[in-house]
C-alpha cells in the first residue's frame, strides 16, 4: 500500500472518492470561514449559522470514523 492509498483504504474509499469527500469539506469550511468572518464584523450575521454545520460535519466525521 502507499501513501496516497493508506489512509483512503482505512476509511473504506478509494482515493478518487477520498478526493471528492476532502474537498467538499474543504469547500464547506471555507465558506464557514466565510460567514464566521462577517458574524464577527456583524454580529448580527450569521448567528448559529456556523456553529451550526459544525456539529453537522462532526456527525458525519463521527459516522465515517466509526464505520473504519
């Protein structure tokens, strides 16, 4: 096995799957970054917004880990 298949192989991807799925969430983290950015100039923006996906992404990070 190497580098690039070790860990997709453990979370039961493919690399090309692992691919799509890491940037997706990067996407989404930069989009949150985003929106954290103007809550913080704005407070009124954005209120559980984050805070929110946040705990949505961790179920699914909690899921696929789990199912390793």
């Amino acid at each position: 096995m190497n580098i690039f298949t070790e860990h997709p192989t453990q979370v039961s991807e493919t690399y090309l799957q692992h691919m799509k799925k890491a940037l997706t969430f990067s996407f989404k983290l930069l989009l949150m970054s985003c929106q954290a950015l103007l809550h913080a100039l704005m407070p009124f923006l954005f209120v559980t917004t984050v805070s929110n996906k946040i705990e949505v992404m961790n179920d699914l990070l909690q899921k696929r880990k789990n199912k390793s």
